[in-house]
C-alpha cells in the first residue's frame, strides 16, 4: 500500500470504530472494569463499622490492636493488547480475514481506552516478539496503534503463545487489563497462562472463521498448514474424513477452553465476518453484572 491508501485506510477505521465506541459501548467500558485496579495503600487503627475482612492481622499481631488496610481504586486503568499476528491471521472466508478482524477489534478496543483516559499498549507476536509499544495514552498514540495493526509485516509465521505471555510478564510491572487476541493454533502455553492470569486480568479472544469448522464436500483438497507449511490431503468426499476433521477441530476448541475455565478466564469468540459491536457490548455487560 502506498502512504496516502494508508493513510485512508486508518481514517476509515478510525471514523468507523469511533461512531462504535460511542453509540454502543459508551459507559460500558469503564463499568466493565472498574474497581479491577486496586492497590495497597496504608494501614490504620481499625474504627467500628469498618470491613473485618480488611484486617491486617501481621500488624494487628504486632501492634497488638486490629488495624485494617485501606486500598485506592486506580482511576486510570493500563490496558494491553497482546495480539497474533502470525501466517494463520491471513486465512479468512466470509469477506475478511481474520487479520482484519483482529485490526478492527484492537482499534475498537483502543478507542474505548483512550476515551476513558485510560493508557493502551500493544505487543504483536508471532513465534517472535515481532512490535513492542508501551502504553500510552492520547489520540496520536491510538492511530499509530492502528497503523501498526494494519501495515505491520511479521517476521515469524508461526505462534508461540508461552512466549508472548512471558514478554507481558517481562513488561507489565502493574497489575493490567490483557487482550490476548490469537485464533490459538498453539500449544504448550497452561503455566505460563496461569502466572499471567494471577497478576493480570487477562482476556481471551479467539478469532476464528466458518470455515474452519466445518470442511465440504469438494472431492480431493490440500490442507496447508499456514504456519508450518506443511501440506497434507484431504478426501472431502468422504463423510467419514469430514467427520475426523470436524472432531480434531472440537476436540481442539475443548482442550482450549478447558484451559481458560481452569483459570476462570471468560473468553470473548469472534467471527469474520460480523459486526463487532453487539457481541462486544454483551461482553462488557456481562462483566459488569460479575
């Protein structure tokens, strides 16, 4: 893409994820995660009618009288976005990709960030730390986020979830809101999601496309894997190869969401193809009502 087609395309989503964000997600951001932000602050003498569940008991021990911690909600939350950028983002079939899906969703995410004055950063990874931003806050930073989503040419095909979580534990001093965004075509990341899970509130969101859950009958087809490269053929005629891809793909999602119910995670699915605003809303609401 030329600088100028560039230039327009991130205009584009901008216009449209601004008119998302406050038709449909105003208010709801903040209230979806406020109070997720608490840190420590001081301890005092406890005074009736305060919280027992509150007390210090090392320092009641050693003061020998109950004393109480007292907390402050961050007004400002940290948010990253943490998103694969890897060969498999490019497949799509129900008029996007899962790339674009993925642009639209972190420039949605972003603007609701900044409009809460609230800082967002943005890691891209592939089986690499591909682009590292720190978060910050402001409308400059939120169009080079975009940018960045939309132009950025990864290095890796591959994905390696347990790297990327470990370069957030690496980076992210304070306790942050993560969207781990990735269509999760990895394996091997359950310790390092549970440490990430312990310090932050993480989010998974998988991107997925129609396609890849069910295969038609389209006689003899070569199924790349687009990470790998590797090429293996499939009989789509017949019922019973269908059937043993549909299952390997269930048994697969299964094993993933096992994973994040184990760590009381609640994942947002996407789709190609869809609007983002409802299900993002619905989403939002449901951490509210938590």
């Amino acid at each position: 893409m030329t600088p100028s087609e560039i230039l327009r395309k991130i205009r584009r989503i901008q216009i449209r994820t601004s008119h998302r964000v406050d038709e449909m997600l105003a208010g709801t951001w903040h209230s979806a995660f406020k109070g997720r932000g608490i840190e420590f602050e001081e301890v005092r003498p406890y005074q009736v009618g305060d919280d027992v569940r509150t007390i210090d008991w090392n320092v009641t021990a050693r003061q020998d009288a109950p004393f109480v911690k007292l907390f402050r909600e961050e007004r400002e939350l940290s948010v990253r976005l943490l998103v694969d950028c890897s060969a498999s983002l490019n497949f799509g079939t129900q008029s996007q990709t899962k790339r674009e899906l993925v642009t639209e969703l972190g420039a949605t995410l972003a603007m609701s960030a900044i409009k809460n004055n609230d800082r967002v950063g943005l890691t891209l990874f592939s089986d690499q730390i591909e682009k590292h931003l720190p978060a910050r806050q402001g409308s400059r930073h939120v169009l080079r986020l975009i940018r960045e989503l939309l132009t950025h040419e990864p290095i890796g095909e591959g994905t390696d979830l347990n790297m990327a979580l470990e370069h957030l534990q690496r980076t992210a001093k304070r306790r942050t809101v993560v969207f781990l965004i990735s269509d999760f075509q990895s394996d091997d990341f359950d310790r390092s999601l549970r440490v990430a899970s312990q310090k932050h509130d993480v989010i998974p969101v998988v991107v997925s496309d129609a396609r890849e859950q069910t295969m038609p009958s389209v006689g003899l087809v070569p199924l790349r894997d687009n990470e790998s490269g590797q090429v293996r053929w499939l009989d789509t005629s017949s019922r019973q190869h269908r059937n043993w891809y549909e299952q390997m793909v269930r048994d697969r999602a299964e094993q993933r969401d096992a994973l994040f119910r184990r760590y009381r995670l609640e994942p947002l699915h996407l789709h190609t193809g869809e609007d983002l605003g409802e299900p993002l809303r619905r989403y939002f609401h449901r951490r509210e009502a938590h």
